[in-house]
C-alpha cells in the first residue's frame, strides 16, 4: 500500500489541448505531428475600450466553462503604414490586448524556459499574430514561446492632464509598454500550467520591440520577472531620452486640438476608427516619466546599476541603414554624404567619417557607409546600451547579422521590397531607385533577420530561399534556443561566441554563410565617437 502510494505522489499531470489559467480554462489546438500545442488569442489583461482606453492595463476578466483558444485574437488598431505586414487575425480593434503560446510540453511539470517576442513596427504597427513571428520552430527546440500584442499608436501613447488627474497613480501615458508588462506578468503568473518555469522568461523583440525590451529592462514594472533579454535593431538610447509627464500632456493636447477634439470625454466617445483618422502624427513615442512605469530616465536607471540583472544577447544588420537616404538626390559622393549627414554629426563629420574609413567616393558605394547609415539609425544605439549592460558585469553576446535575402521569387515580376518582409507594386519611380541601389553594396535590411531568426522563412513566399538560408536560420535559431535555456548562445556545433564583458576589444558574431566572432578596435573607436557626439 505504501509502494502504491508514493506511485500516486510520482503521477505527472499531462499537458492536454485543455489548460486551467487564473482567468479560467481554456482549450487549444495542437500541430498535424502532435508535438507543439498552441493556445491562441489568451486574453491577458482586460479589453480597454469605452472608459479603459488610455488607462493602464486591468487583469484579464474571469470566464466560466471552456473559452476558445484555437485562433488569434483582433490585431491592435492602426493604418497600414508598412502596407506589405501580414496578419492573422480577424481584423484590427482596440479590443487586442491577447497573447498566443506554443509549448513543446507533455507534462506541466517539465519547467521549460520561455520566450516572449514583442513585435516591431515604430510604436504605431504591427501584431503578435504575424506569421514570421510564429513560435512554433523555437518550441520545436524546446522554448515555450509567446507573442503579445500591445497598443499602438495614439492607443498606446495618449498622455492628458485629464488622464493623469484620474489615474491612481497620477500618470499617464507608456500604456503600450505597460501593455508589455501586463503580458509578462500573466506568464509569470500563469505558464507553469503550460509546462514553462516562470522564472525563465526571456524577453525579445525587434526594431520598436527591442527598443521597448530595452526599457522593460529598467521598469519597476517589470524588470523583476525576465531572467534574459535580446534586443535585435534597437535599444534606448542618448538620443532618445524620456520626457517629463508635463510635455507628455502638452503634446496630447495638442494632438486632440489639431483634430478637433476639445475634452477627454469627447476623446473616449469617438469610434476607434475615427479616433485612429482624425488623431494624426502624434509624437510620442519615448516613454514618460510617469513615476508608474518610469520614475526616471534608463540613463540613471544604469548610473544605479537598477536595470535587470540578466545576461544579454544583441545584434544589428549590416544595411539597416543605406547612403541614398542622406545624399537627397545628389551625386553619391563623399562630400555630398557628409553634406547629408552634417546636420547629424555636425562639427564631428570628417572625424566620423576618418573613423569609418569613408575616405574616397568609392566608398560611398561601400559597406564601409552602409555602417554608418545603419548605426544612426540602430546601430550606435544597441551598441551603447550593449556597453552599458556589459559595464554591470552581466554577459553581453553582441551579433552584426550581414546575409542579404536571396532573390524574389519569378512570380513576385513588378514587385520591390517592402518594409515588414513582404513585397509591394513598383512604380517607375521604385524601379530607378532599385536601378541606384543596385549600385551599391547590398547587406541584411532592417528586419531580414526575424524570419531567420525565428526559423520562419518558410513564411515568407516572396523570395528564393536556398540551402545557404536554411542553414542560416537553422544557426540563429539554435542561438536563440541556446541563450533561452542557459544564458549563454553557445551549443555543440555551433561557432564559439564569447561574451563581450570585460573584452579590451568586445568581440561581435558575424551571422552569414560562414559565421564567426571578429574583435574590431576601429569599430569600437567609431563607436566611441558617436558616443561623445551625442553626450554632448
């Protein structure tokens, strides 16, 4: 009998398609192999419309019976400003504040690490339910994998003296980034039903979404609930500090004046598509300091060594940024890009541009320039925030990802790249500019990396994948596999990639064809300059 006992105490609990959360249950699906389960449009904090737009997250409602999880939830509410994102949900509404999981799990007591994914978009676009975000690979590697909607837009960045007199906490604004907390805090709260450890939560995101896991890094909300980060093409930075909670109202005011809107009242009672139509180029997508989710700037989060203790892994690619962009028409250049640039780098532009070894007009043409075009936009930023975590003593493992995608299909004929991984009709004008481009050296544009490194390009139909991009991903993947589960992206079979903290030269994973860490004091020096330029 006490053989039969302790047989009983040993039973595990199977993970089924049926999963008890602390809203209630709820009943997914599982891939054609059986081997991944996914819980689909998980409400994580309550919908905020009618009286909870502009207020901060609110815990999810309770449900009786079994709520549907088979599908994804409503995308957030935007206009299509990068025309070629793919979504699968049922349409946009301010009703979108959900999150879908894919675990490997067979048994909730299995304690897997997991990994949230934040998606990009400028803080105005994009969603959790976008097919090259999928999370079914990295599961398949063994990581519990999440991705969260969150506001965006004037949704998610409204700030009002009004908003402010009548929140608990005498703040307002940050509600896309505290939308992000909210979705870390319910899988803290809820993913060892799913077979996941809540205290091996990593966060990632790209672009916007790295920039936000840069500040979840320093939030009180937040910060206390992630053992890792990744941050890919983006970062807080010096040249994007937050603003006091009075210009943040100031700015909403005017927001709401320029469309016509007189009061908060009236705000609250517009349609969400009118609010989304009328409510035009709202400037503020840097973070308040709403002594609620920021009670000061990241900067002095850092000077007090307060950010999360956590290990590290962050990256860029070579052509985030390109030299057309600066030259405004003109003669590619040297003179005429530093002419460019000069409103940028100002008394420091022959001194940059020495230190990038853009010296001739043939570099111009180089990705010796693509560097420094793409570092004003990411590049410098991921760096320092990089530097400043490493500086703390944690493990820093810095990427500079280079492969450019291969060529679009046949069928894509009178297309050109967009923005978002996808492709749009070329006009003439497109057509001569792709003419230019071609001209140049070519890397890995902002965002190439997500399908890759999520080992989602089977997603992506408009290009000719080949063995060399699956054996790209396949690496970047494991990478991220690895840093999930341990910290550390390093694994059998994989190039050895050390960590940058207490390096005299910080070494960097170059992600190509035939990837290895190169040590680079020029690019360090580079670096150095920018930083001095912008502590000004």
């Amino acid at each position: 009998m006490a053989l039969v006992g302790l047989a009983s105490c040993q039973t595990r609990t199977e993970l089924g398609l049926q999963v008890t959360t602390q809203q209630g249950v709820i009943e997914g699906i599982a891939d054609e192999a059986n081997t991944i389960k996914m819980y689909l449009g998980v409400p994580f904090a309550a919908a905020p419309v009618g009286d909870l737009r502009w207020v901060a997250p609110q815990p999810a409602p309770v449900w009786e019976g079994v709520r549907d999880a088979k599908a994804f939830g409503c995308d957030p509410m935007q206009k299509a400003v990068f025309g070629d994102m793919a979504f699968r949900g049922p349409h946009n509404d301010e009703d979108c504040l959900y999150l879908n999981i894919w675990t490997p799990a067979h048994y909730t007591d299995e304690g897997l690490p997991v990994l949230i994914y934040f998606n990009g978009g400028g803080l105005v676009a994009g969603s959790g339910s976008e097919p090259r975000y999928d999370g079914a690979a990295l599961a398949r590697k063994g990581v519990i994998t999440i991705t969260a909607n969150y506001r965006e837009g004037v949704f998610g960045n409204m700030a009002l003296a009004e908003l402010t007199a009548e929140s608990p906490y005498h703040g307002s604004g940050n509600y896309s980034f505290m939308d992000q907390a909210a979705a870390i805090q319910w899988t803290v709260d809820n993913i060892a039903a799913f077979g996941g450890d809540p205290k091996r939560i990593t966060i990632v995101g790209e672009s916007a979404g790295s920039f936000s896991v840069s500040v979840l890094m320093c939030s009180p909300m937040s910060r206390g609930n992630i053992a890792g980060a990744m941050l890919s093409s983006g970062a807080y930075a010096l040249t994007r500090k937050a603003i006091s909670q009075e210009q943040a109202e100031a700015m909403g005011k005017a927001a709401l004046e320029k469309a016509g809107i007189q009061s908060l009242q009236e705000a609250r009672a517009l349609s969400a598509e009118e609010l989304l139509n009328r409510v035009e180029g709202l400037n503020m997508r840097g973070l308040v300091i709403d002594n609620h989710f920021f009670c000061e700037d990241v900067t002095e989060t850092f000077a007090k060594c307060e950010q999360a203790q956590v290990p590290l892994l962050a990256g860029w690619n070579s052509q985030e940024g390109h030299p057309l962009q600066y030259l405004g028409g003109n003669e590619p250049t040297v003179e005429n890009l530093k002419n460019g640039l000069r409103p940028q780098l100002m008394d420091m532009t022959d001194e940059i541009f020495e230190a990038y070894g853009i010296l001739t007009d043939e570099d111009v043409f180089s990705q010796k320039a693509n560097d420094l075009c793409g570092d004003l936009f990411t590049g410098f930023c991921t760096w320092y925030f990089s530097r400043l975590h490493a500086d703390t003593g944690m493990p820093v493992y810095r990427y500079k990802y280079n492969h450019a995608r291969p060529a679009m299909s046949a069928k894509m004929a009178g297309k050109t790249a967009a923005l978002a991984g996808g492709v749009k009709e070329q006009t003439e004008a497109e057509k001569k500019m792709q003419e230019l481009y071609a001209k140049f050296t070519s890397g890995a544009v902002h965002s190439a990396d997500i399908e890759y490194a999520m080992g989602n390009l089977q997603t992506n139909e408009f290009y000719e994948w080949n063995e060399d991009d699956y054996a790209i991903s396949d690496l970047f993947l494991s990478y991220y596999a690895n840093f999930c589960k341990t910290g550390n992206p390093n694994g059998e079979g994989l190039p050895q990639w050390d960590s940058m903290t207490g390096a005299e030269v910080a070494p960097v994973m170059q992600i190509d064809v035939h990837s290895m860490q190169v040590a680079n004091p020029a690019v360090e020096h580079a670096y150095s300059l920018l930083q001095q330029l912008y502590s000004r």
